[in-house]
C-alpha cells in the first residue's frame, strides 16, 4: 500500500511526543514508516514543510477551517481560537516549539480570509486586521513555549520557586509572588490575551474615526 500524507503526519507527531523535535528526523521518521527517506518527499518538500502540516494538524481538530467568525463578536472568537491554540499545542511535546516558524497552509488560508472579513467588518482596515490575528498568534506561541520549558523544568527544579525567604525583603514581588511562581497558567495567559484585544479595540475606534466613521468600534 503506497504511504499516505496522512499516515506521515500522524507518525510524525507520535515520534514528536516521543522524541521531543531534536529527536524528530526525517531518517528516524523515515525508519519508522519502514521506507527509504526519498521516499517521505513525495509528501513534503523538506522539514520545514512537514513542520507545517504538523503544526495544521495539531490545530485541525481544535479550530475546524470550516468555522466563520462574525464581526459583532470578534473578541469572543479571537479569544476562544487563541485558548484552543493554546491547549491545542501544550497536548504535544514542544508543541509550541513546532508551530513557531509555520506559514498557513493552502487548505487554512480560506479560514484566515474568513477572520479577516469579519475583522474588515467590525472597522479595521485588512493590513490591520492582518497584523491582529499574527499579534494573538505570536504571542500564544511565546507564551506556550515558556510554559512548556517551566513545566518541563518544574520537576528538576525539586524545591520551591522563589521561597518565602528569598522575597522577605521584596515587598512588591511578595505581594505578586504567586504570579512570579506561574502558579495560575490559565489566568495570566487570560490576563494578557485580554490586554491585547483591548488595544485592538482602540485601534478599530482610531480607524474607524480616521475613515469617517465608515467602520464600527465593537
């Protein structure tokens, strides 16, 4: 039976779980399938390419291409997206560390055409609206690359973060101690997401009122 790109994407993100990316070559993915590595470029160019149709498949399932956004609710969905993102790559070993890099591939392109629409249609212009969703998108690949290296980390560290003792002195990092201590991922990932869709939301009101009010601040 010929192999299946598919069948490639899949073996490659089981071994990614296995292996971490340093341990994911195109010989020992090749190995695994049983072939020869020539014959894994019938289905991508070189790893940059399979890096991307990884990085599409760990999403699929959370963000199907199929969905349409709509420019009355826009925070609501640029949130939800960027929460599935989120939990999408912490559930694969250097998830995060994949996706960094990637370009849309032919099949997401239609989705990201559909985001902009209906970000056009709450008042930003497309360059705009462009450089919102690559704003939410880079910063939820920062944000899970430090939280999967902490993570990672937390077991060899053995002993407590920042001990009580160490911040006695430090009376302003005592008060924010248990955000120095990451020990609330879901609410400070949430805490910045929110920042940043609020500027976002001053910016549609600035071109809104540079375009004569021909868009609407929602």
């Amino acid at each position: 039976m010929a192999l299946q790109r598919d069948e490639v994407v899949r073996t490659a993100l089981r071994l990614l779980n296995e292996e971490g990316i340093e341990g994911l070559t195109t010989r020992r993915l090749a190995r695994e399938l049983g072939v020869q590595s020539p014959a894994l470029y019938w289905h991508f160019k070189n790893k940059r390419e399979l890096l991307d149709l990884m990085a599409e498949a760990m999403l699929a399932e959370a963000l199907p291409p199929d969905r349409e956004p709509g420019p009355e609710h826009w925070p609501d969905w640029i949130a939800a997206d960027a929460r599935a993102k989120r939990h999408a790559l912490l559930a694969y070993r250097d998830g995060a560390r994949v996706h960094a890099g990637t370009l849309p591939t032919a099949d997401e392109l239609p989705a990201v055409e559909a985001q902009l629409r209906a970000l056009c249609g709450a008042g930003l212009r497309p360059r705009t609206a462009l450089r919102l969703l690559l704003t939410v998108d880079r910063y939820i690949m920062g944000w899970v690359t430090e939280e999967q290296a902490w993570r990672h980390g937390a077991a060899d560290r053995g002993h407590e973060v920042f001990p009580d003792e160490a911040l006695s002195r430090l009376p302003l990092l005592s008060e924010a101690a248990e955000v120095l201590r990451m020990t609330d991922h879901d609410a400070d990932f949430d805490y910045g997401l929110r920042v940043l869709i609020e500027g976002f939301r001053a910016e549609i009101a600035r071109e809104a009122a540079e375009t004569g009010g021909g868009g609407q601040a929602r």
